[in-house]
C-alpha cells in the first residue's frame, strides 16, 4: 500500500485524549474531574493505578509533538480537558488552562501538524457530577457553555472539531454498568444520560458553527461489527438488538430517524426524557463522523440478560486469535462499519478517528519488534482501502494512539502505542515525583 492509493486528500494522523495522557491533575489551576474521583475506588482501575500522571505530556507535549513531525504524520487529533478550562465546570475560567491549550495549538502549527480537537473525551468536571453530570438535563447549559469558552479561545487555530467521544461508551460503562467513571449503575441515569449526550451532539455543533461557521465539524462513535453466534432466529434477533444498542443508537437521532426502537423496543423507555423541540434538536448535519473500531463482536441470546435478551461471547471462549484486551483480531471489521455508515443518507464523510490494538510487546536487545500490532494495523488498512476503492464515504485514519495512555479501568496494564522507553526521562520523573511508579510508562515515545 501506498500514500497515494487512498488519494490526495485522505486524512492521515494519531489520536490521543487529555486525561489519559496529560497528568498534572492539580497543577495550574486545574478542578478534579470524575476519573480522579474514580480512580480512588478500590478495585475499580487495573491494580488501583492513576492517572495523575500518566505520559505527562502537560510537561511534554512538545517533546511528542516532535516525534509526529518526525514520523511525518500531518495530523494530531487530541482533547480538551473540561475541568482545566472550567475547574468548576460552569462560571471560572482558568486563563493557565487556555495557555496551555494555545501552546499545544502553537506547536502543532509551527511544526505544519494540522490539530483535530476532541471537546469531551470522557472526563467531566466532579462538580457537576455531584450535581447528576449527564443524567441532568442541566448539562445541556453547562455543555454549551464549556464549548462556547472553547470556541471562542481556539477558534484562530483550529479548522477540525469533534464534539464527542464515543458517547455510548461513556453512558452506557459510567451510568449503566458502572465499571467507568461516575462508576453509576442505573438504568434511569443511563437512559437520561444517553439522551441528553444526544442532544449535546447538536447543541454542540450549533454553537461551534454558529461562532466559527468555516469550521469542519464532527463527533465520534464507537462501532463494533456484530454478527449472531448461529442462523438460529433467537440469535439472529439478538445480534440486531446490540447492533441496535451499540452502532445506531447515537447516530440515527442525529440524523432524523430517531432511536432504533422498533429494533430494540427496550428504547421506548427513554420517552421520558424526550421534551417538547427535542427531537428537532437533535437533528445535525455533521460535516463528518468519526467511527471508531476495533473489533468484531459475536452476539447469542440470553435469557438471562434483561432487557437486552442477548450477550456477547468473549473471544476467548471462541478459541479465536485476539488482542490482550480479548478483543478479536477480525480486520474485515472496520471495513464492515464503513459500508454501514456510509449507507446512512445523512453521513457526508467517514473518518475512521481511532483503529489499534494492545499486545504483548516483543522485545529483543533492548527494541521492540512489535510484529502484531504492526500487522494489525496493516491488515485494518488493507480493509480501509477495499472500502475507498469500492466508493464508500470513508476519508480519513487516525491510529490511537500517539504515546502510551492510561488506559480507563484497564489501567497502566494495557499498552496501544508503538514504544521504546526513554529511560532519562523516566528517571527524571521518578526523582521529581518521589515515587517508583512501576506498573506503567511515566514517558513514552514511538
């Protein structure tokens, strides 16, 4: 494969998210948000690790800023901290976070790296969770306040914003199944924050075109391809009921077709939270989506399971080759997501804004060969291609991730960059810390 069978104007980059690699959580005027709060759970983040620190690139960001000038990457798709610009979440400004944030923007540009900004990636300010975070309909203002500061401040330097990030996950993991921040685990906190996530994707959008209207504006969705364990009906149905949940259940609203209740009649419970003007609202016409995939997931009935009547089965009980998370090596995966989306009438652009995997790294004198992710990624782009080639919408890959992270309730365990550890940072950090941090990488590089 080469650069130029995707066409010139094919979006390449790397992506990454504030809170899993900036650290300096209390540093510079910077309020707590729910994963500080969450990561002092016991037993609720792989071996209680934290992302205070994380890659610190607070401290670093030029550093690994270099490194994509260095790799030749053109684009850099990062996040915004909520709770560094608002510590409080509404009211305040923390003039310390902008400055940052306009650094970061400033070597981007001065290096000819084109930022791509993530308005929310996961990490709401504790403050307005102690007020019901996105179970309240108040989020709706404190959302479009949070991006109307955005805006404003990064407007001169930024042509690419999202304003999501996979917001099934954060809803459904942080209000339903509690194993993510808030840590919640109610079914009516799920279903209100599902909704108003939705119309924040619209309101969000309004504002940014509103203040910036040349700017391109998406959101992203996480996807997973979901095939029935057998032909029999009860699976069959059972498939399309988690497709319905996990691939359409942001995207249609979006779009004008409201949520896939016929499909999965469990969403007519989510009535409740519909207003009157709420179903226009939540009409958008986004530039373009971002899907993000990364494996294919195989789906059986379940008595047992309410609601849903449907499980998945891990990839290991299927004896299938998978990544460290269990998450199946299936690279037709992404190519499938590709035509789903692009048949959607609404969809104008696909960019795929995060694709990778976590393995075992292969280390031999002191290098990491790293062949499976390397081929991982290969495979998954060969599938990209076959989609393009075919005519479908899709635009643009993004690998996640730039460095390593602080991987969410897998902690420290799980590793998506390709790295070699730079030892005299690392050094440096644990002299200035006080502390042997041994469970992840205090700083990375590809």
């Amino acid at each position: 494969m080469k650069n130029s069978d995707f066409g010139d104007s094919f979006t390449w980059g790397v992506s990454s998210s504030a809170l899993q690699t900036e650290g300096a959580f209390n540093v510079d005027g910077k309020g707590l948000s729910i994963w500080d709060e969450f990561s002092k759970k016991k037993n609720k983040i792989f071996n209680n690790d934290s992302p205070a620190i994380a890659c610190d690139f607070y401290n670093n960001h030029k550093e690994d800023i270099a490194i994509i000038k260095q790799l030749g990457i053109p684009n850099f798709r990062f996040s915004l901290s909520w709770s560094r610009i608002l510590p409080n979440g509404t009211g305040k400004i923390n003039q310390l976070g902008i400055d940052f944030y306009n650094k970061i923007l400033d070597t981007c540009i001065e290096s000819g790296i084109e930022p791509w900004v993530t308005l929310y990636h996961w990490d709401l300010p504790l403050e307005l969770e102690k007020q019901g975070g996105w179970a309240n309909r108040e989020i709706l203002k404190w959302f479009e306040e949070f991006v109307t500061v955005c805006i404003y401040s990064f407007k001169s330097k930024v042509k690419y914003w999202m304003i999501l990030n996979e917001p099934m996950v954060f809803t459904g993991a942080g209000y339903f199944l509690g194993v993510h921040a808030p840590g919640k685990k109610s079914l009516s906190k799920f279903l209100s924050a599902m909704h108003h996530a939705v119309l924040c994707q619209a309101i969000g959008y309004n504002v940014i075109k509103k203040i910036q209207p040349t700017a391109q504006v998406g959101t992203t969705f996480s996807c997973s391809f979901i095939t029935p364990n057998s032909t029999s009906k009860k699976d069959t149905l059972a498939a399309k009921r988690m497709d319905a949940l996990l691939n359409r259940s942001f995207i249609e609203p979006s779009l004008g077709l409201g949520y896939p209740m016929i499909t999965f009649p469990f969403l007519k419970r989510i009535k409740r939270y519909i207003l009157e003007g709420d179903e226009d609202l939540m009409k958008v016409e986004f530039d373009f989506i971002g899907i993000q995939n990364y494996t294919r997931e195989v789906v059986t009935h379940c008595f047992y399971i309410p609601y849903l009547k449907a499980k998945i089965i891990p990839a290991n009980k299927r004896k299938v080759y998978h990544s460290k998370m269990n998450w199946e090596v299936y690279p037709e995966s992404i190519y499938q997501m590709i035509r789903k989306y692009s048949k959607y009438n609404g969809v104008k652009k696909i960019i795929i804004t995060e694709n990778g995997a976590s393995f075992k790294d292969e280390v031999k004198n002191n290098i990491i060969e790293d062949k499976e992710r390397k081929q991982f990624i290969k495979s998954n782009l060969e599938q990209v291609l076959r989609a393009k080639i075919e005519g479908l919408k899709v635009d643009g890959y993004f690998v996640w991730s730039l460095t390593d992270n602080f991987e969410w309730a897998e902690g420290y365990k799980q590793r998506f960059g390709i790295i070699h550890i730079d030892y005299q940072t690392l050094k440096r950090t644990i002299k200035e810390s006080g502390k042997w941090y041994s469970n992840f990488l205090t700083k990375n590089s590809i």
